[in-house]
C-alpha cells in the first residue's frame, strides 16, 4: 500500500492517479465512487479522493474475501466430480 505525505490538509489524488496506484482499469475505480465505496468530491468534470479515503477502500478491497461462484458441471461429466 502506497501512503502519501499529507502535509498540511488532505491530499487529493485523480482517477487517473488513482487507477495508476492501484493498477486497475478507470471504469472500476469510477463505478466504486459511484457506487459509494470510495467517497470523492467532483470539480467541474474532474473527480477527486482524498490519500486517506483510497487507502481504506484498498484495505477493504484487498480484506474482502473470495465469493465462490457456482460452476455449472455437464451431465455426461457428473460421474467424475
């Protein structure tokens, strides 16, 4: 995890910032702001998070754990499993 020298206030980062730190594409981190799992402030068309608020999305996301999914199995392939 990344952590950043806040200085005197918050530090702000960009999607693109963001998206570059945490190695994923710019519509995951968009649709996580949307979704209200990563609070941002909007300026005109440009999005903003503060350091401390991508690093306790990061936290949760990489504490999250696995979903299983279901997994369809053939019929013909049923004696095997």
């Amino acid at each position: 995890m990344a952590t950043y020298d806040t200085g005197s206030g918050p530090r702000w980062l960009t999607v693109n910032q963001i998206r570059k730190q945490q190695r994923m594409g710019r519509e995951t981190v968009v649709a996580a702001m949307l979704n209200g799992e990563l609070p941002y402030e909007q300026r005109g068309r440009i999005r903003y998070a503060r350091v401390t608020d991508v690093e306790a999305w990061e936290e949760r996301r990489l504490r999250k754990p696995p979903t299983a999914r279901p997994v369809y199995i053939h019929p013909d392939l049923l004696e095997f499993v």
